[in-house]
C-alpha cells in the first residue's frame, strides 16, 4: 500500500508595516485585533490559542505566516487494464479478486 502525504497551508498571521509586526488572521481568541510586535510572540499567541504542534512557513516578502498542516493519503493502485477481445477479461478479472 503506498502512501503519499498532503500539505495544506493555512493562513494564520499577516506583517504589519513598519517593522516586525504581525496580527493573527483569525482573532477569536484575540478580540481587541492585538498587533504583536515580533514574529516570536505571534507564534507564542498562536500555540496558547491552538495547542497544537505544526510545522510553520514564512514568506517575509508577502509578509504571510502559515501553518502547515499534514495528512497521510493512502493512493489507490490503478486497476489493470484488461480486454475481451480474446475472452481474456473474464480469466484476468477472476484472477485479480
């Protein structure tokens, strides 16, 4: 069984202009919108609000902070192409079950 294993981004914090401030997208746990004033305490107010372990990635030049998130997909085989041209397909597919 082979497996392959998904990346999903999810948004969690934006750069404020000027200087190294950042502001949670999601402000459930933030009701005031608090701008952090380092990339370290954003990280620090994401973790307290989530509690979860996850791997994190920047792009400084789009001022965007993401959480990736992974799953494990199983991949499923393509099923065997077969004819019946020659009476071939029934003796191939009894085979495979």
């Amino acid at each position: 069984m082979k497996t392959e294993i998904l990346e999903q981004n999810e948004l969690i914090a934006t750069r404020i202009p000027p200087g190294d401030n950042w502001k949670l997208v999601n402000s459930i746990g933030n009701p005031e919108g608090m701008t952090y004033t380092s990339l370290t305490d954003t990280l620090e107010a994401w973790f307290q609000k989530n509690g979860e372990a996850v791997h994190f990635r920047l792009e400084p030049l789009n001022s965007k902070l993401y959480a990736i998130r992974t799953e494990e997909v199983e991949i499923k085989p393509e099923p065997v192409k077969t004819f019946s041209l020659y009476g071939e397909f029934s003796q191939q597919n009894e085979n495979l079950k």
